[in-house]
C-alpha cells in the first residue's frame, strides 16, 4: 500500500494498524532531549508494532542516535517516557570484549541466555511435575512466563541458529580460536551484529546495520528481521536495504505544522522506503506551495487594510457635485469601507493565526558546477592498462572518454577504494600504466574524510578554492550541502553525515573535469543522497564512482566495471 503521511499537523504520529502482541510493543511517549545550547528532540511518541520492521529516518543531526540510545535506556530523556520488551539487543559498533578474546567466547556469550532459559523451564518443568496433586498457581506461572521467554528466544534451535548467522554473515571462514583483535574491523563490526542474531533478544534496536554486508549478508539479515517475533527499529542509510525489510517509516525531520507552535514530534508512513520517498517529497511540495500562497495572501490583505480608507480610485471626485449627493457618497463610502477593513482584518487576523511555519530549506545539493573542459566529447580522457597494488589491486584495465560515467562494484577487499587512489594520485601502483592529459583537473572524495585539527569549515572551503584558510566574512558556495550556521563551527565537532558534506562541496568548489567519488552516498541523510544521485545524473563531466550502495547501483546508467568478478 502506498505511505501516506499521518496528519497534516502531526503533534504525535498514527500508526498504522499494529500487529503482534501488544505487550510486545516499542512505546515512547513525549520524548524531549536537548544537548548543550541545543534541542535534539521534542516530544517524540511513537508505537513500533511487534512483526512490523520500522525505519527511523532524519536528516544527519535530527536525533535518530540519541532517540535509539534513549529506547535502550543509556539515556535519560529530558521528558517523556519509554519502553520495550527486554531484553532489548542493541547493535554497538565496537564489541564489548577485549583484543584476546576469541570467536568461539563471542559466540558462547551470545548463546548464554539461551542456554539459561532452557535450564530455568526443565527446572520449573520438573517443580511441575514434583508437586503432589494440583501444582500451585505461583509454579504454574513461572512455568508459563518461561515459556513465552524460551519460545521468543528459540532456544531450542539456538546452536543452528549461531552456525546459520556465522555463514550468513560471512563470518564462517575466521577459525572460531581467532582472536578477535587479530580480525579486520569489518569482521568485528558483523561480528557484532552476530552476537545480537544469535542471542535473540525481544527488541532490536539497529544503527547502520547493514555496514560492511556485502549483498548476500544484507539479504540474509532482511530474512533474519521479518522472522523476529519481537519489535525492530532500524536507523540505516542503507536504501535498497530499507526497502527490502521495512513496512513503515518513522521519520524525525520537520513537517508542515502551524507557526504559533512549536515543530515537535514525528511522522509515521506506512510502507517500504520508495513508498515514504515519494509520499515525502508530495507532502513537501504541498507545504510549500501553501506557504508560498498563504505569504502572498497575507500581504495582500496587509496591503488591503492600509488602503481600505477609501473606495475606488484613490481622490477621485463624487459624481455631482449637488450637497445630496456629496453626503450620499460620503455615507456610502464610511459604509463601505468599515465592511471591508472589518472583513480584511477579519481575515488577517486568522491567517496570521493558522499559518504554516516556513519550509526549513533542505539540505540537499542545489546543483553541481559546470565540468572543466567540456565540448570534447570523443577524447580519452583517462586510460588504466593492467593497473596492479600488489596485495591489494588485481591487474586492472578500463578507458574513459570525456563525459562518460564509469561505476566500480566489487566485493570488500577487491581493491575499489584503491585504484580510485591511483587514479587520484594518491597511491603509486607497483605495476602497469594509467594515461591521462597533462594538468587533468581531478575532484576526488575519499571515503575516509581527513580532518585538519583546528580548522572552521569556512577556513577548510576557502582553502579547498586555492585561498588562505583564514577565516574572514567571505561565504563559499556551499551547493546547498552545508548551513551557513555551521560556517564557523571546528570541523571536528560535526557528525559523520556532516562532515561528508563539507568534503564533498569542498571537492566540487574546484570544478573538475572528471569527478572520483567514493562510496559518495556514505554517511549521508536518505533525502540528500538520493537527490546527489539525482544531481549527478545530469552532470556533463566525467564521473566514476565506487558503490557498494545497491540503491544507487540499482538505478545506474552508465558503464559497470566489477573487479574481482
């Protein structure tokens, strides 16, 4: 079924019909949150269904994190409440084990509340069947309640259950006496995510889930997701994979919502991640176009009162000058314009009552600059033959001519963000040769932003256009990837999300001729990384770029070069 917003005015948002046990629900209710000088929440509510996989959407620094570590109760809420069916299962990014601890101990771990419960029911199973005559009611039910927890947890299949997540997160090929710091940080990072399929809490709470899945790990953790009995919210900038294991979106970002109240809450959309795209972008169209009418209404009738003294044109004479009909013309005017001032004020004063707040503009790129050196199209422009990083890059080869777009898939570890570094000039290759005209103006982004200690975001845009990284009144042209508030902010205080975009329009402040982006869509807000696809789509220059995003891959239209394949 299509998504379709839940209120005009949202103060707290409708779910669609729930499914499931309610008790078995996520609930907040009025959550508010404000780090120093600034509110990250206001009274946020929201339901979150048992067997109804949820998405928690937002631009970067709405709130998605800290409202996770709120529902997990690592963080206390300004206001509000919450709950959730324990045990609740979080997904850290870093596991809570040291540098020796082995696979083997992760997994064991993992598996200990399993094997607990089964002990606790064949316990009370046996008081059961010990009691003389009618079991009492009290072993009745601690019998009961652990079953209801040993059936939410499977126990029962708790060992196939390890070997199954170890396989489907390609985990299976590290010896199970691995230590855990002799692993790379990708393995650690699924490794987590496996300690949480394993044990098999109630509620699932997952941030960036699917990072470091290749396509196979994503499809099983979808499986693995629409099984659970329990309630699952899941904050991703993973697209296709929001599609493939969501019904309903929640979604932090502002709403249209009247001027005289403060923006609060959030808005619930049924349906997969296409559905809450296109439904978001036509509710943000609506609220545009009233505002724009209601800012012309209003000055309109603002304009009207002030000219209400007098009706038709402005000193214009009575039609006789007979005393009679003076005073008839007089008397109809004072008639006339009380009736109109008094219906212009009328009206005045209610718009100005129930009028939208103004659209917060959206962070979003407005556009790309015009590519260096068009007008040669035909032209080589970059040639690689048998390119080779020993270790690192098998022998690769590919041409690009001027304006084409080249798309470099791959497994992890297949070498992508290596031979865009080669390309880039920032790594010498051991073996083969890459042309290229002389004084090619290359914009690349890296997939790891350097950030330099000390630096404003405004002295780091200045000195990406060749000017002395002093801060000064000068604003950049910030392509709409970054506020003007944050201009002054230390470019170590920003989020991941915005972080990436300061590199990004820094990147494109040079215009290049050929563009080498990696992993682009990383860390960036849903919204924003589907209108950059948009705004690459119809740039002139050349473009290659290097994608694991299957949103992105699935909708490219242009040459595919899959090393390793």
């Amino acid at each position: 079924m299509p998504a379709h917003p839940t209120l005009p005015f949202p103060s707290a948002p409708v779910i669609a019909t729930t499914t499931g046990d309610p008790a078995l629900h996520l609930r907040a209710d009025g959550i508010s949150f404000s780090f120093p000088g600034r509110r990250v929440l206001t009274d946020v509510s929201l339901v979150v269904p048992a067997g109804r996989p949820t998405g928690l959407l937002g631009e970067n620094g709405s709130g998605k994190s800290t409202l996770l570590r709120i529902l997990a109760g690592d963080l206390d809420p300004d206001a509000g409440t919450s709950s959730a069916p324990g045990p609740v299962g979080v997904l850290h990014q870093e596991l809570p084990f040291g540098p020796a601890a082995t696979v083997t101990e992760v997994v064991a771990d993992a598996l200990e509340r399993s094997r607990r419960l089964e002990q606790e029911l064949a316990a009370a199973g046996e008081a059961l069947a010990a009691d003389e005559g009618e079991p009492s009611a009290q072993a009745v039910h601690r019998y009961d309640t652990l079953l209801a927890e040993a059936t939410l947890a499977d126990v029962w299949n708790a060992d196939r259950r390890a070997e199954e997540v170890l396989s489907g997160l390609g985990l299976d090929p590290i010896a199970l006496g691995t230590a855990i710091g002799r692993i790379s940080g990708g393995q650690r990072e699924r490794l987590a995510l496996a300690h949480l399929l394993i044990a098999r809490p109630t509620t699932w709470l997952l941030d960036e889930p699917t990072n470091h899945l290749d396509d196979g790990g994503a499809a099983f953790l979808a499986g693995a997701i629409a099984a659970h009995p329990g309630p699952v919210l899941i904050a991703s900038h993973d697209r296709a994979f929001l599609d493939d294991s969501t019904t309903a979106q929640l979604d932090l970002d502002p709403v249209e919502s009247p001027l005289a109240t403060e923006p609060r809450g959030l808005t619930a959309y049924t349906g997969g991640f296409s559905d809450y795209l296109l439904a978001r972008f036509e509710m943000r169209n609506r609220w545009e176009h009233r505002f724009r009418a209601e800012q012309d209404e209003l000055k309109a009738l603002r304009q009207a009162v002030k000219d209400s003294a007098s009706v038709g044109h402005v000193g214009a004479a009575p039609r006789t000058e007979a005393r009679a009909a003076k005073k008839f013309y007089a008397d109809r005017n004072a008639t006339v314009v009380s009736r109109r001032l008094r219906e212009s004020r009328a009206r005045l004063s209610q718009l100005e009552k129930i009028q939208v707040r103004k659209p917060p503009a959206e962070l979003h790129l407005t556009h790309l600059p015009e590519a260096a050196g068009r007008g040669q199209s035909g032209r080589v422009q970059l040639a690689v033959s048998e390119v080779e990083v020993t270790g690192r890059l098998a022998p690769t080869s590919f041409s690009l001519t001027v304006g084409k777009r080249l798309l470099i898939t791959g497994a992890n570890g297949s070498g992508k963000s290596t031979l865009l570094d080669v390309i880039a000039g920032r790594l010498t290759p051991t073996a083969g040769t890459m042309d290229r005209p002389r004084g090619l103006r290359i914009g690349h982004l890296g997939q790891d932003d350097e950030v330099v200690p000390g630096r404003s975001v405004r002295q780091h845009l200045r000195a990406a256009t060749g000017l002395e990284a002093t801060a000064d009144g000068t604003i950049p042209e910030l392509f709409g990837l970054v506020h003007p508030r944050d201009l002054d902010r230390p470019l170590e205080l920003l989020s991941r999300g915005q972080l990436r975009r300061v590199m990004l329009g820094a990147v494109l402040l040079d215009p290049p001729e050929l563009l080498v982006l990696d992993e682009p869509t990383n860390h960036l807000a849903l919204i924003t990384a589907t209108r950059l696809e948009a705004a690459l789509e119809d740039w002139d220059g050349t473009l290659l770029i290097a994608s694991h995003d299957r949103w992105l891959r699935s909708r490219w239209h242009g040459e595919v070069l899959e090393l390793g394949g």
